[in-house]
C-alpha cells in the first residue's frame, strides 16, 4: 500500500489478529499521527477517516467520560467513541470513514463504513479467517483468496457500466461492506448490521424565506469548514455553479486562516468549449489561480488498448486513463485534498408533482396558492413541462439502447441478465413520497463507483477527493427545503451565492455536454478487434459484435473492449505511469 500512504507504515501483532497501516496526511491533525493506535492497550483502532463535527462530538464524549479531550486526531476520535458506546459509536460519528477496531477483551473486530460509502471498505471472509482493507488490491494478495470473478458484477459492468450490487466485487471472494454499515466478527460468527438510511422528511416549512437561505448559507459553511483542515486545497472546478460555490466558500475560509489562501482551481475542458470562459470568470472574480487542461485529440493515444495499465475493478472508458492520470498528478503537486461539487444536481431535482401532491394531501392550500404564485413571479410561467416534454410523457417513448445482442447465451440464460435489464430500466418505486427521483438518484450505486475510482488504487497518485455537497447533515436540509420556488434551477443555490459569485455564473442555466468531441474522436479512428481472451468468451460472442452507427450504442458496445483490455491486464503488479 506504499502508493497510498507514504508518510508512516507500521504494523501490528495481537496473536489472534494483526493490523497494518499507511498512513497519508491530509488534515492538519494527522500531522503526529501514528497508526495502528490504542488508547488503554486492550483496543486498537486502524482507519482511514476524517470525522466531522468535532467540537460537537468532542464536547459530548468529554460529558461522558469526564475527561479532557484536546486536539484530537481522527482516530482517536474513533476510539473514545468506541470506549463510550461500543458497537454504537457508529450513530454519533459524522464524516467520511472506514475503520476497524480489534477490542481484545471481547475477542472480536469491529469495523464500519461511512453514511454515503465515500471510504471504501473490503473485505474476504475464507474459513476461519477475515482479511480486509480499504485497498481491493490489498486482499487480492492474500494467499486464500482466489482471483475467481464474480458472474453476476461482469454482467452489471456490461450491461450497465457498473456493478449494481453494493455488497460484491468483481472478485467472487472479495465483498463489500456496504454504506452505512457495520460487520463484527468474532469466535460466534460474522454479522452485518445497517446502521443509516438516507432520512425521509417531510418538507419543512420556514415563516421567512430567507431562512431557507441562511441555514443553507450555514450548513454549507460547516460541509466546507469539516474538509478543509488543511492550508492548501484544490477544486475540480468547471464553469457551473456548483463547483464555483465552493470555492468561494473554500476561499472565504482560508482567507481566515492566512493572508495568501492555498486554493487552486483545475479546469478540464473540450475544444471550443464555453466552460473555460466561465471557470475564468469565476477564478479572477474569486481571485484564486486557475491551471486550464484542454483535451487536444492530437494528443489521443489511438493504441491505448496496448497498454498494460490496470485497475482494481473494469472502468467503461479505459481510455481516459493516461489523461486523467496527469490531471491527477497535477492536483497532487498542489495539495493532497481536492473538492468536487457533485450533489445539487440531485439533491436539487425539481419534482413539482409529488410536491402539488403532497400539498393537496395536507390541505395546505394556502401554501400551494403562494407557491404558485412566487413561481410565476421569479420565472414568468408555472412549473410546467414544455410541449416537446408532453407529447414524450403522452407517447410512452423513452431513448433506450437495445439489450445487447452480444451477450453469450449460455451466460445471458443463467443469469436472467434480459430480466435483470428491464428492470434497472424500468421506473422504480420510491418510499420518499415527495422527492422520489432526487432521494433515488442519491442512493444509487453509482456514487460508490464514483468514490472508488478517486481512491489512490485508481488515480495512482496521493491524495483524496471530498464531496461537500454530500455531507448528509446538507443533504438531510436539501431534501426538505420546498420544491418551489427553491429546487427550481436550483434558485436556493444561486440566491445563497449573490454577492459571491458574478452574475454570469448566478443566471447561467444548466449546460450538459451535447457534443462529445472526445466520443466522436475515438469513434473516428477506428477500433481493432476485440482481443481474443477464453475469459471473455464465458461473457461475450465477438462475433456478433457490429460497428454502431450511433454514440449510445458506441458506448455500450465499447464496454466489451474494456472488459477485454481489463482482463487482459487483471494480473499486471501495480505500477506508477
């Protein structure tokens, strides 16, 4: 694991288990820290976390104890907490965190998972044995556990890109502890144990509006003020609202701490792309340096698939590696933290029909009539779907790619993948009855894929990424402000943000990326064929693979080529670039 940590590697025997740990400093805390740690000799802590709300937490396990805690680390964190409730700890911790405890008076492991799965966490259950660790590749080391794939993960990754099952891996021995859970192991047996679900509330209703703004404007303060223990940080930042808020609210907080705040933007763009305008404007307007990275297609590596780069799990654009590794790096020589802004988009998802609903059930219709009212007035119309939108709800029509033809038969049928398909395809019911597509959008296994591959096993370089916007006590609020006026193009964010952002970036509208330049590149050039594997012919008949003539269809069929160059290189040892 040197590759994760190098700033300190210690290991630890206690007869019945053994620790290890690398350790990479990423808050000013860690800065003495020293893993695995105890604080009475009878339990030890190993993890890789960051708590948040400390002065909080700190404050209530000082009542508890009635011992002075100053200045503590992480894990210590950790630890007391274990002292004072036990396997409880879990439901008075906030942030991001994977942890294991070995309490040897009791004889069993104790080991949890953060709220929204940022921190990975694996592990392997072979006999009499558990191995696990925050690093997939770690275990794949271990003697007992066989480098057998998992069927029914190869089928998610090729039908959709990724793996749908929180609890499993790519490897059939290998599982997942998932989100907001807990396993205790011991002589008795292995238990899991959900801790946390994703809150549903009722919407809350404030006598001013601009509350809505200032406990907004509040807990952002504290989601950025928890990951920025550290002077230097970069943002991945585009020219959308997102990311930009947060780095304003990252460099309003660092102006605090020193005259010359250590922020730094990076901006990927396409050619011709208006995004770099926009990050400019909001880097000069912020008064942070910007570093522009453009992806140039002459620079495209049309022999990508001749590499023998590997990664712990398959990724469905392999050829983005080699660039991305050289963002990453470059965010590295900066600093060893860097935020994203993803979260709005979901947690902000304008659903006026459940929320009419909802009002109507209540018999608040006084609250309706101002709604309605407030929304004509800020956006000129009511909430309704424009024409085009009508007739695709009328029709039933929905932009679909097929179910691939490809698919060996023997292995569609045993698995019922054509059953699987429709289902993740078709709509699904949600308990949250007046946010259901933004409450499913946020416990989606997609997040888990995105928190994996910015973990060092995948970026190759050292240092962590942090999700602002995903700090559950914010997104317990955004899934309980009002639809309207405050989902609406995401008003609540933009009017939290006057005055801190210019006005271009306030009355910017949502800018998906209709022009894949990159896509239409790779489609340009051609691909080979697909590298004979006897692994890949288990999942896929390369003959009935067709060129597709359109970029959906591309992009899946592209999957089987990653598969391929995935297994290809499963075996490689890891290697810098």
């Amino acid at each position: 694991m040197h590759y994760w940590g190098g700033d300190s590697r210690a290991t630890r025997n206690f007869g019945a288990a053994g620790f290890g740990h690398a350790l990479l400093r990423t808050t000013d805390e860690s800065e003495h820290e020293c893993q695995p740690l105890t604080l009475d000799g009878q339990v030890w802590v190993v993890a890789d976390a960051r708590i948040d709300g400390r002065d909080a937490l700190v404050q209530e396990l000082s009542a508890c104890t009635q011992v002075a805690i100053h200045h503590p680390q992480d894990v210590e964190l950790i630890a007391h907490a274990y002292s004072v409730w036990g396997e409880g700890c879990v439901k008075h911790l906030v942030g991001d965190f994977a942890f294991a405890i070995w309490d040897s008076s009791k004889k069993l492991v104790f080991c949890a998972r953060d709220h929204m799965g940022v921190k990975p966490f694996y592990y392997a259950h072979r006999g009499s044995s558990l191995v696990f660790s925050n690093s997939l590749e770690a275990i794949r080391l271990h003697p007992s556990v066989s480098t057998r794939l998992n069927d029914c993960a190869i089928a998610d990754f090729l039908l959709f890109g990724l793996n749908h099952d929180q609890a499993k891996t790519t490897f059939a021995d290998i599982d997942r502890l998932p989100p907001g859970h807990t396993l205790t192991y011991s002589v008795c047996g292995m238990s899991l144990n959900r801790y946390w679900t994703l809150p549903i509330d009722d919407p809350v209703f404030y006598r001013r509006d601009d509350d809505y703004v200032e406990q907004f404007q509040q807990l952002l303060h504290f989601a950025v003020k928890d990951r920025l223990r550290i002077p230097r940080v970069s943002i991945l930042m585009s020219g959308g609202l997102d990311s930009t808020a947060l780095a304003a609210t990252a460099g309003r907080l660092l102006k605090t701490r020193r005259d010359h705040p250590g922020l730094k933007a990076l901006t990927i763009t396409f050619q011709d792309d208006a995004e770099s305008s926009y990050a400019k404007l909001a880097a000069e307007h912020l008064g942070i340096p910007l570093e522009l990275r453009c992806w140039d297609p002459n620079q495209f590596n049309s022999e990508w698939y001749k590499t023998s780069f590997h990664t712990p799990e398959p990724v469905p654009y392999p050829t983005d590696l080699p660039g991305d590794w050289a963002n990453y790096r470059q965010l590295a020589l900066h600093s060893r933290v860097a935020f994203e802004g993803e979260g709005p988009d979901n947690a902000l998802r304008c659903e006026w029909r459940p929320y009419f609903s909802y009002l109507l059930r209540k018999g608040l219709f006084v609250r309706l009539a101002k709604d309605i009212y407030f929304q004509t007035a800020l956006h000129g119309r009511l909430p309704l779907p424009k024409i085009s939108g009508i007739r695709t709800q009328l029709s039933g029509q929905k932009e679909m790619v097929g179910f691939p033809t490809w698919l060996q038969p023997s292995f569609e049928r045993r698995h019922e993948l054509r059953s699987r398909w429709e289902q993740k395809n078709s709509v699904q019911s949600c308990l949250h009855n007046v946010r259901p597509l933004a409450y499913s959008s946020l416990i989606h296994p997609l997040w888990q894929s995105m928190f994996e591959r910015y973990q060092p096993e995948y970026t190759r370089s050292p240092f962590e990424v942090r999700h602002p916007f995903l700090d559950v006590r914010l997104l317990r609020f955004l899934l309980a402000v009002p639809v309207l006026p405050w989902c609406r193009h995401k008003y609540l964010l933009r009017r939290a943000m006057r005055g801190s952002l210019p006005e271009a970036i306030l009355a910017r509208p949502k800018s998906p990326l209709i022009n894949d330049q990159w896509a239409e590149h790779v489609r340009g050039l051609g691909l080979p064929a697909v590298p004979f594997t006897e692994a890949l012919e288990n999942y896929v008949d390369t003959h009935m693979l067709i060129q597709p003539s359109d970029p959906a269809s591309f992009w899946v069929d592209f999957r089987v080529r990653s598969l391929a160059y995935w297994l290809r290189n499963m075996n490689c040892r890891l290697t810098t670039p």
